[in-house]
C-alpha cells in the first residue's frame, strides 16, 4: 500500500464579500489497493460538505487532484502557507 499525500489545504477569504471559505483535498490508499480522493469544502468554522473519489491507482488519483487544486487557485484560492493571518 502506498504512503497517504499531505492534504493540500486552500483558502479564499474576501472580507468585503464576506466570503471566507476553506477546500482541502488529500490522497490515502484505500483498502482494495487503490487510492481514494477526498474532498472538503465549506465556509470557514463549519464542518463544510465531503466528497470521497475512488481511483484504481495513485497516479490517477493525484491527476485528478492536481486538475481540481488548479481550478481552485485560479478561482482565487490560496495554500494556507500564503494567506495573511489577521
């Protein structure tokens, strides 16, 4: 089985919209030798919503959650590493 990816966990926070909102996606092998994607997303300090994706092999997987993750930070998401705190 191989190893879990560190979740990747992305921001967007516009104070004059009042939008503050969080999307986390993580990688994990899941019990019949494939690797699931698991998404969470949701305004930020709610438990938000969860959708896992199942895939036959962990190349698919990160694929997948490299297409997703770039569509978010197009849309204005940041890593976490990157938003001001305050």
């Amino acid at each position: 089985m191989s190893q879990a990816i560190h979740p990747t966990l992305l921001f967007r926070i516009d104070p004059a919209q009042n939008m503050a909102r969080f999307y986390l996606l993580a990688i994990e092998p899941h019990l019949f030798g494939g690797s699931s994607l698991m998404r969470c997303w949701g305004r930020i300090g709610t438990k938000g919503q969860r959708k896992v994706d199942l895939f036959d092999t962990a190349v698919e997987a990160r694929e997948a959650a490299g297409k997703l993750l770039n569509g978010k930070l197009k849309s204005r998401y940041r890593r976490h590493e990157e938003v001001e705190p305050g």
